[in-house]
C-alpha cells in the first residue's frame, strides 16, 4: 500500500476530495489485465505483483487490460530490457478499438550497452498521428523500476516520468485539430523487436545473443482513472464516483509542472515534430504555432 500526500499548494484543491491521504490500493495483474500473445514469453509473477514480457528471435508478447477508460491518469512501474538492447521497442499506450482509432503513447527505443534510451511519444485522434517527441531520459531506466504516467481529460493529455511531465497535448479542436476524447481506450504494453527503424534508424541490429531480452512492470494503479461501462456511462459519473477522479478530470498543470515541463524539454528533448520544418514544407501542423505541443 502507497500513502498519496498532497502538496501544499493543493490544499484547497484536495479539499474537495474525501481523504487528502488517501492509499492507493495494490494492483493485481491477474485482476486487471490478460497477457495477449506471445506463447508463454509473458508471465505473471508473485501472486500477480509482477509482469514480465520477453523478445526473442522467434517472437515477442504482449499483454492488454481487462477495463477500457476514458479519461483520468494512469501510472504503471517499468523496468526497461537491461544491456545491449539495440532492435527492441517496449511499448506501453493507451489504445480504442477501430479503424478510426485514438492512442496515446510511449515507446522506449532500445539501444547499445551504455547509450541512452529513447523514449518516442505520440498521440493518434481518428487514426491519425504523425506528432512524434522524442526525449532521452535523466537516469537509466534499466537498472531500477520507473514510474510512467498518462493523464488523460477533455483539456490535455500529459506524459509523466516519476511524476515530471515531459509532454502535454492541448485539446485544439477549435482551431481545427483532432483530440481523442470520445473513445474509450484499453492499456496495452507489447515487447518486440523493431531492428530495422528503432536503434539510429535501423543502422544497428538486434543481437540475438543478448536473448531473451525482457521487461518488468509493477505497481499498476488506475484508481484515478475512469472505467468505461456502457453507452456513455464510466465510474466517474456514478454517483460513488472517486472525488480524485472528478478533479484530475479539469486538472490543468500548475507553474512547478510547466517549469518542470520546460526543463525536461529544454534539456533533454531529441525531436520534435512541430519544429521538424523539413517534414512539412507546405507548414508546420496547426497546433505547433497555436501553442507549445
């Protein structure tokens, strides 16, 4: 069990909520998710504490959640493949059904023993996407769990490491640009190789000596996150409805969040699509000059 204390200037905030300390409870992955496919490279571990995914020559796994949502944050610990793990992709996204699909996500592009991971986000409205950033990250995500999160409500989408956000996405419909918010969407998290685009644009291989590479994950907690149930309805427009749930719904990001913001992308962004003026000669995309992407 984990004790969420609230930081002082959410006082009046959190006052709306019942219990400031509230305790996040434990996840259990047999509960909350199937592992998909694979052939028995995923597995759930410790009476459903721990999942691991593993890649080797002949496949890689996957696995999806049981519930579909639609809006509210999402937290999940991962411990990326350790060493060589050039040619191998860890995705983990938040994905609706359908051709004409909304995902949001984070993929971790492996890399050769001692260089950096790339973390690649992207957000897809209608099936489309092409909004792609790329950042390293400031520790090494494959010596200890890390927690990634995705906030999710009708203003923004924000992507989370240890609790830093690293990347929002602005609800722009009045000017035009696609947002997912009308879809329910399902967690997936896949481990795959990916050797001919991943690592320095498919110039290094995957080494299948290294195999089988694997992840791990951990400590999944959507207890503020708002479970599709039919026509319309989620757990948060029940009338037991979680009072988090309710405020991260309109929760925008404060000043230490935007600073936050603004020092991982200063120091630690790779590409940005919205500055990628090559890729688009007839302009860039609306939303790059309508606000910081």
């Amino acid at each position: 069990m984990a004790t969420i204390l609230c930081p002082p200037n959410y006082v009046l905030l959190i006052s709306l909520m019942v219990g400031c300390f509230a305790a996040a409870s434990a996840s259990n992955f047999y509960q909350d998710f199937q592992v998909m496919w694979g052939d028995g490279r995923g597995k759930i571990l410790n009476n459903g504490e721990l999942l691991t995914l593993s890649l080797d020559k002949a496949s890689g796994s996957g696995f999806q959640s049981n519930n579909e949502y639609l809006f509210g944050k999402i937290d999940m610990q991962i411990k990326l493949v350790p060493g060589n793990s050039a040619g191998t992709v860890t995705a983990y996204y938040l994905r609706s059904e359908g051709t004409s699909w909304d995902e949001i996500d984070f993929e971790f592009l492996g890399n050769l023993s001692g260089d950096p991971y790339i973390v690649h986000t992207n957000v897809f409205s209608q099936g489309k996407g092409n909004k792609e950033q790329q950042f390293y990250l400031w520790f090494d995500p494959t010596a200890d769990f890390h927690t990634y999160s995705i906030l999710w409500n009708a203003q923004h989408i924000v992507l989370y490491v240890d609790g830093t956000p690293i990347r929002e996405f602005k609800n722009l419909e009045s000017i035009g640009v696609p947002y997912p918010k009308n879809l329910p969407m399902r967690i997936y998290s896949s481990l795959w190789n990916a050797d001919d685009w991943a690592t320095r644009g498919g110039l290094v291989k995957t080494d299948w000596t290294q195999a089988p590479f694997t992840a791990s994950y951990r400590n999944f907690n959507a207890d503020n996150a708002c479970v599709w149930w039919s026509a319309g309805s989620t757990s948060c427009t029940s009338s037991n409805s979680n009072s988090t749930s309710s405020v991260l719904l309109s929760q925008e990001l404060d000043s230490t969040g935007q600073e936050r913001l603004r020092w991982v992308q200063t120091n630690y962004m790779v590409y940005n699509y919205c500055t990628d003026t090559k890729r688009f000669p007839q302009g860039l995309p609306p939303e790059c000059t309508a606000s910081k992407s």
